[in-house]
C-alpha cells in the first residue's frame, strides 16, 4: 500500500472550480431567499401562535370567537 501526500497544487483545481461558481449575483439571490424563507417562517410562527392561543381561548371559555 502506496502513501501520497496531499499538496496544495492537488486542490487547486477544486479550489478553483468553487470559486468560480460564487458570484455577486450568486450571495445576492441566497441573501435573498434566506431573508424570504425567514420572513415566511416568522409569519408561519406567528400565525400558529395566534391559533393555538384562539383554540386555547375557546376551551378555556366554551365558545369559539374569532
């Protein structure tokens, strides 16, 4: 069984095939669905929040409201 060491010139072929995929406009459309994901998140969370508490509110007093 042979041993090779690794040297950087071994990467460089990778290193530069990655880089040459990032863009500016690459971080900007991911900065930008990072912010959407997270904004849909923030209203998914809010509005479970505002039904478990209703739900709750309806057991707690029997009758529903909205």
């Amino acid at each position: 069984m042979d041993a090779t060491v690794v040297t950087a010139s071994d990467w460089a072929s990778v290193i530069t095939a990655m880089t040459s995929q990032i863009s500016v406009s690459t971080v900007v459309a991911v900065l930008a669905t990072l912010v959407t994901a997270g904004i849909g998140l923030v209203f998914m969370w809010w509005g479970v929040r505002k039904a478990v508490g209703s739900l709750m509110k309806a057991f707690r007093s029997g009758r529903i409201s909205i």
